[in-house]
C-alpha cells in the first residue's frame, strides 16, 4: 500500500514516513500542495494525508484538484495547528 504524507512541518512529515514506513506501508512525502499533487498523479497512491494549512496549496485545494483528474484513493485530512499560532 502506498500511502502520501503532505505537510509543510519537516518534523509532522519524518515522523509519520518513519511510523509507516515500519509497518511495511511505502511512503511518498511532499512538503506542500504542489508536491502533493505531482506525486498524486505520478504514482496514484492509495492513501493520501494532507495537512490543511500549507503555503502554497493547501489541502482543501489539493484534493478537489487531483479528484477532477482521476487520482483515486482514500483521504485523510489533518486539521491541526501548530502551537503559538
């Protein structure tokens, strides 16, 4: 199963790759939306985690735009904020 992490939190992102990673899942990992969406087309991942609030992309716009295309697969959305802001 391929799963796709989308966070622009380098921590947020290395601890969910090491987490899946150890149970066998493989991982794709974008650090915003475009990334996200470059890696949704090319490699159709199963599951998708995309973190609502990232520059650029974020995660509301990221899947109604992969969906239009086709990109099928189950989501996940992470509605957290980091802390002090």
């Amino acid at each position: 199963m391929k799963i796709l992490f989308a966070d622009d939190d380098p921590m947020t992102l290395d601890s969910l790759d090491a987490c899946a990673a150890q149970e066998g899942f493989t991982t794709l990992l974008a650090r915003n939306g475009r990334q996200a969406l470059d890696l949704w087309r090319l490699h159709l991942p199963d599951l998708l985690y995309l973190n609502i609030k990232m520059p650029d992309i974020d995660g509301y716009e990221v899947l109604p735009t992969g969906t239009r295309q086709g990109s099928g697969g189950g989501v996940a959305l992470s509605l957290g904020e980091k802390r002090g802001k």
